[in-house]
C-alpha cells in the first residue's frame, strides 16, 4: 500500500509543500510514499478525511488550520501546546493523532546566523499560527518582543495605527507572519512606517513567493538584513519528515 502524507489546508493549490517532497522523493529516490493536498472547505470534514483516506501517516498544517486542528488531535507534544499551534501531525500504527510544531524550529535555525548584539527587540506582525511559533521561538533566544494586530486586544503591543517611526528604530527585528505580499497580491504590504527602518534591522518574511516582497523591498532600500520564508519552510518540512519517520 502507498504510504501517504499530504498538507492540510484552504485555497492551498499554490503550495510549497506539495512540490518540495515530490522533488525530494525524486532526488532520494524515495518510493512508495504520495504528497498530496488537503484542501478543506472547514476544518468540521476533517475527521471524514482522516477516516476515508488509506494508509495516511502524516501531514503538514497551514493557514488556515494551524489552531483549528488542535481540539481534533488525541494527543500534543508539549513545544506545540506551549505555542499554541499546529503545523504537523503524526498518525500512528495504533490510528492516534499526535500534532507537532516544526515551524519554530525552521524559524529559529533561520534566523539565528544573522542576530548581532544589537537585535535585542522585536515586532511580530500579525496573530496567526506562525506567529505564535516566532515569538516561541524569540522568547527562547532571549529577544524581547511585541505582536502588531489591525485591533487592540490583550497581548497586542501595538496596532498598526499606533506605530511611529521611533518604535520601528527600537525594534530591530521585524516579521510579516501575515500574508500581506504573497502572490499574486505582491503591491500588499503591512503597513508600517519603513522610514524607521536602518542597516541595522534584520526583516524576516515568512512569505517565499514572491522571493523578494514589497516588505522586503522596503528593507533593502534601507540596506537592512533581508530573510525571506523558503529555508524556514525547507527545514521544517525535512524536520516534519524525520517525525513521520517512513522508510521504504
């Protein structure tokens, strides 16, 4: 029987993950095992899909699924729990559901090479999924942070309305968790004021289409340290596929 794996998700046909395994099944010469996408209209079909689909091992989870999925799952590790989301899910021999986070992880190997003495605070913008695993991630490295949301509610630092260009100087690392740019909207941005931003911020888009969004435009022009979402997505799918573990 195919062992399969495959991404959970909405409107997800432009998804990474489905191109990256069946490129890394070919290179590895990996066989016996499919990708495919879950494309759910809501999360409430899930349990049929879970149910009607032989020989699942394992998937992804992405937008917007990653807090949705949780209260379905029978067990969760205790990094996911603490962040507060979902991105991978184990099935095991017995038909348990186990869910993990490996976005913090890609997150923070992505990150960790370019931090310097003076990324000592940080803006997460956006309050999604991944954003819960960055700032998980920003908290074990020691760096202060503030989320940005479009409404003030509690645990929010700051709404983008209330930004000014003294707080984007402080805050010297600054992360799009939205998906403000992605293609094909690439004129979107958050809007914050760039004119804060200097050759000392690091700006980090977990958005990898686009390569280069408008977010990361900005930076540049301002010769700031640019990190788009491809190595975080590559290193926490390969770190999603040693937790599914499946061999020939």
């Amino acid at each position: 029987m195919i062992k399969k794996l495959g991404l959970l998700g909405k409107n997800i046909s432009y998804s990474f993950s489905r191109a990256y395994f069946k490129e890394k099944f070919e290179k590895e010469n990996i066989s016996g095992v499919s990708y495919d996408n879950f494309d759910l209209e809501s999360i409430d079909v899930f349990p049929s899909l879970i149910k009607t689909t032989e020989g699942l091992q394992g998937m992804n989870v992405t937008i917007p699924y990653k807090e949705v999925v949780m209260p379905f799952l029978d067990e969760i590790h205790e990094q996911a729990a603490e962040i507060g989301a979902v991105n991978t899910i184990k099935l095991t021999e017995n038909g348990k559901l186990i869910g993990f986070n490996t976005d913090c992880y890609g997150f923070k190997e992505s990150l960790k090479p370019f931090i310097k003495p003076n990324h000592k605070k940080a803006l997460i913008l956006g309050t999604g999924g991944a954003s819960k695993a960055v700032a998980y991630t920003l908290r074990e490295l020691g760096i202060e942070f503030q989320y940005v949301s479009r409404r003030m509610k509690e645990g929010i630092g700051y709404t983008y309305d209330s930004l000014t260009k003294k707080i984007i100087e402080e805050h010297t690392i600054i992360i799009n968790c939205t998906p403000l740019g992605t293609f094909p909207n690439i004129e979107d941005c958050p809007d914050i004021p760039y004119d804060g931003i200097t050759e000392n911020h690091i700006l980090f888009d977990l958005i990898y289409n686009p390569q280069e969004t408008k977010f990361l435009n900005y930076g540049k022009q301002k010769q700031a340290t640019l990190i788009n979402g491809l190595l975080m997505l590559e290193l926490q799918a390969e770190k999603a596929w040693s937790i599914w573990n499946i061999n020939d």
